[in-house]
C-alpha cells in the first residue's frame, strides 16, 4: 500500500474526489467495485475569489500539497481559470450550492437540488470526468436538519437522475423499503452508493456490528459506512475485531469504519483489520474524535513505514 493509502476527509454536500480513479458505472443490478485509493483534502470555502485563491494556490503548490476547494456557483462563470488551475494542479473542487444558501433551513427539496446542480453542471463543463460523491446527513445521524423520508428520496433520486453525481450516500437504517427505493433508483440512474450508519449513542456488540454491514451490503449498497461511540476501550477492539471478520469472511467490497470520540485509535489503525479509509479534519471537526490533518498523515506514515513488508 501507497504512503497516501488510506486517509481520507468526510465532507458534508457534493464531493468532486478530483485525483481519484474513476468511478466506475453502476449496472442495474448494484454490483460495482469502487476504488480502494484513499485521500487527505484540505478544504477552503466560499471561492473562487480572485485574490485570495490565487494566493492559496501559489502557496499550496510552493508546498506541494493538495487540497479541497468548496465553490460558490455564482462566482464560478468570471474565474474559470482559477477553477481550471485547481484541477490542473490536483486539487478537488466541492459544491456549495450556487447562492450559499443553508440547506439544512430549506424545506424544498426542489429548491436544494436545484441549487447543487446549477453548480454542478457548471463545474463538470469545466472539470470535464471527475467524480462526485453527494451526501445529505440527516440529523438523526449527526447532520442539521430533519428530513421526511420521500423528501429524501426524492433529492437522492433527483441528484442521482441529474448525472451531476457518481455515488450517493444513503443512510441504510430509514426503513428497508425507503434504503431499497432510494438504491434501486440509484443504481437505475448508473450511480454507485456508499450506505451508512452513525451511531452517537454507542457501540453495538460485535454480532450487530456485522449485522449492520452484512445488511448494507445486501440491501446493495456499494460502500457499506458505520461509524460507532465507544463508551469504553472495550468497545473500540469490538469495532476492529467486527471489522476484521467482515472484510475476510463476508464482505465482497471495500468497507469504511470507526470509532469516534475516545475511539481515535481506531482511525489510525483500522486499515490494519480491513477500513478502506479514515478521515481527517482541517479546521473544525465534522465528527467526534477527528485527528488534524497534518498529524493524521505523519502518524500514518510512521505505521506505513513499520508495516511494510521487509525486503
């Protein structure tokens, strides 16, 4: 494995992994096999705007380092070139809708998506094939806003239909018939889904734990995603032992784990029992136990460098 194997940001909204393989198609029946690469993105939000995005290019390409720029729609169509260098010089571009509204106080769902693919379709005539992940969080599972269910469907259904989005996430825990409808429709629109699951409120004991993924993987879901609270150090080694079992004896595609909080140990070494990824923070965390950025790669490289097969 690679030295940039397996770290990776979480980010709420439209993703554009901009140095990732390609996602491959979906066909109707679900099967895919996504991308194992694995990624850190610094994120700045709010651009393009001249100045200032032009200084923090010059100043990540002095240092070699990449990052993630979350765009405002509307500012996109006078500073194209900005956009053009970002990917030129391997850096990924999110969306941020094309007003900077607040999703999470919009009760329309047509509004919301309109606003993402405005975007979206913008940035693709820029960016030309590069992937894009689209998540709602709810706030059941730590996002901002409630949601009903047919709301739900109906914007993963219509970014998913749009074309603007590679893979769609979606919580498996809604209702089996709303998870089924919302992968079925999905799929059917040739986009892979990442399922997931975000327990706050604990850890479940190892046999639910491979409950939970097994079940992701049979409803379809192309990525199955759990992200657990432990309320002791017992719990952690029930996460990594779940998901050692899961990746060597049921599991026919990449899985994603961990444990927040006081489970941060699990971030660094849940690759070594089968996570195809961990998440980093810049800034602000966005979950319980997140590692800044920095650290969380020189930490990685040092268990790189001790894993590694001798010569």
């Amino acid at each position: 494995m690679g030295k940039k194997g397996w770290v990776a940001l979480w980010l709420t909204g439209l993703l554009l992994l901009g140095q990732a393989e390609q996602l491959p198609a979906v066909p109707a029946d679900g099967t895919a096999a996504l991308s194992q690469q694995r990624y850190v993105a610094l994120t700045f939000d709010d651009g393009p705007k001249r100045e200032t995005t032009a200084r923090l290019l010059d100043g990540l390409r002095e240092r070699g380092a990449s990052a993630t720029f979350f765009l405002i729609g509307r500012q996109i169509p006078d500073q194209r070139d900005l956009v053009e260098r970002m990917k030129g010089e391997g850096h990924q571009v999110g969306n941020h809708t094309w007003n900077h509204i607040r999703l999470a106080t919009t009760s329309d769902p047509a509004v919301a998506a309109q606003e993402i693919q405005k975007t979206d379709t913008l940035l693709r005539e820029i960016l030309g094939e590069t992937p894009i992940l689209f998540t709602f969080r709810t706030r059941k599972e730590g996002g901002e806003k409630e949601i009903d269910m047919e709301a739900y469907t109906a914007l993963n259904t219509a970014v998913a239909q749009s074309g603007d989005a590679d893979a769609v996430d979606v919580e498996v825990f809604s209702g089996d018939e709303v998870v089924r409808r919302n992968i079925q429709a999905i799929h059917a629109a040739g986009k892979a889904v990442v399922g997931s699951n975000h327990d706050f409120g604990g850890t479940p004991d190892k046999a639910d734990l491979l409950f939970r993924l097994r079940k992701m993987q049979e409803l379809g879901a192309d990525i199955p995603k759990i992200a657990v609270m432990p309320r002791c150090p017992g719990d952690v080694i029930a996460l990594l032992d779940a998901t050692q079992e899961m990746s060597g004896k049921y599991a026919d595609r990449p899985i994603i784990t961990m444990s927040m909080g006081a489970g941060v140990v699990s971030r660094l070494c849940g690759e070594y029992f089968g996570s195809a990824m961990t998440f980093g923070a810049v800034g602000q965390v966005s979950a319980p136990g997140q590692i800044p950025v920095e650290e969380l790669n020189a930490a990685m490289d040092i268990l790189h460098r001790a894993l590694a097969p001798r010569s």
